[in-house]
C-alpha cells in the first residue's frame, strides 16, 4: 500500500451484525470528523458521520446508526436512508450518498486505509 496507511481500527468481535458501531475521528478535507463502523451481512463497513443532506451527525443514540430493521442506516434529524454496505442513499433527502472509508479484516482486528483525502486524527 504505497499510497495509503492501514490503521488498527478495532478487534472485529466488536462489530456485531446490524448492531452498535464503533466510532473513531478522521481528518478529512481538513477537519476533523467523526466516522464510524459497522458490520452488515457480515462484512465491515465504514463511514464518516455526516449526512449528505445537511452535514451533521447520523446518530439518533450514540453509536446507533441502524433503522429497526437492521438493514438501513438512518439519519435520525432527516430521515435519509442509507445502503450500510455502499453508503449509497436509498431514501429521504440526501444528496448523494455517505463517504465510505475503506476497511479490511485480518487475524480477528479490522483495519482502515488512508487515502489522500482521509487520514488519522493523530498517527
């Protein structure tokens, strides 16, 4: 990975199916920002906590970003719905949909990648 860093994120027992995500802050396009990860349908997934809609936080409840269902991410001040494995928008007003952050799982820990607009809040 040349042109990106894999940062330890988590042990991957933390991300329960459709369950609470695991939270961590990112430096993107400048400023720090909140993502989050999630497990569905058995792979990780990550996010940054903003709305395409209006940029603010997704969470209803800290860490809880899944519908009642377990199969969208809500946006609980809008009601955008979100695909939790692409971020594509599905629903409500969004605009586009969520930036996803690259995520891969080896040995039981899940990692994040770096990009050129991505990075670790500290390294």
């Amino acid at each position: 990975m040349s042109d990106q860093q894999r940062i330890p994120l988590c042990n991957a027992s933390d991300l329960a199916e459709g369950g609470l995500a695991v939270p961590f802050d990112v430096v993107y396009g400048g400023e720090t920002c909140r993502a989050f990860a999630i497990r569905f349908e058995g792979q990780p997934h990550a996010f940054l906590n903003r709305c395409s809609h209006v940029a603010m936080e997704l969470d209803f409840q800290p860490d809880r970003f899944f519908d009642d269902t377990g199969q969208w991410l809500l946006c609980a001040t809008h009601g955008a719905v979100y695909r939790p494995d692409t971020g594509e928008c599905a629903g409500g007003p969004c605009r586009g949909g969520l930036v996803k952050i690259a995520l891969s799982e080896h040995d039981g820990v899940v990692h994040w990648h770096t990009d050129w607009n991505l990075h670790p809040l500290t390294f």
